[in-house]
C-alpha cells in the first residue's frame, strides 16, 4: 500500500511540473529577422521558453531540439488581454523588446555599446 501511495504522489508531482512548464513557454513566430540581446533570429518558428518569473530569467529560444538563443530578461506573472510583441527599430533591423502572453510579461534587457 505503501508503495501505491508513492506511486500515486510521484504521478501527481509529474503531471503538476507538466502543467507549470506549459505556462513558461510558448511558440512564437517571426516574418523577418529580429535581433534580442546579442543575437540575431532569422525568420522562423521558435520556442520561447524560461524557467520562473523574475528579474534574471533566462529565455532560451529554441528551433526543433536546437537551442539558438539564451538571453537574459524579466518576467512578470500577470494577465494579459491580447498576445502582444514590441519591437523597436535599430538602423535597419528590429530588436525585440518583449512580449505579453495570456499570463505573463516578458522584457528583454537591451544592451548599448558606446561609440
């Protein structure tokens, strides 16, 4: 009976880890190329995922099984009305800002360089 028990509390404890990494990612798409943090991202399908809310998260871009990128950003638990993506313009490229999702804000730390 013992061992059932365990079972059964093993299978709860998966399936709840399941669920809560379904609310930290989500797939999105880009029709031109979008620079965030240091790297570039081609147009294409992505998965953006990251590990918990916070101010140092790091959001892994991923295509397929392939991690392309890995940035530093902020994520903030909160609804959202629509699914929206900012971008600002830089010389001739976009670099992505953030993003709202159904339950969560997502920043991207920018950086400058000097010139």
């Amino acid at each position: 009976m013992k061992k059932l028990s365990l079972a059964i509390a093993a299978l709860l404890i998966l399936q709840v880890a399941v669920y809560a990494a379904s609310d930290a990612s989500v797939t999105v798409k880009f029709d031109e190329s979008v620079t965030v943090a240091t790297y570039t991202l081609a147009p294409g399908t992505y998965k953006m995922s990251w590990s918990q809310p916070g101010p140092d998260t790091k959001v892994t871009f991923t295509q397929g099984k392939k991690s392309v990128a890995v940035v530093p950003g902020t994520v903030v638990s909160k609804k959202n009305p629509d699914f929206m993506m900012y971008t600002a313009t830089a010389g001739s490229g976009k670099v992505l800002q953030g993003f709202d999702l159904k339950n969560a804000s997502l920043s991207f730390t920018t950086t400058t360089s000097a010139k």
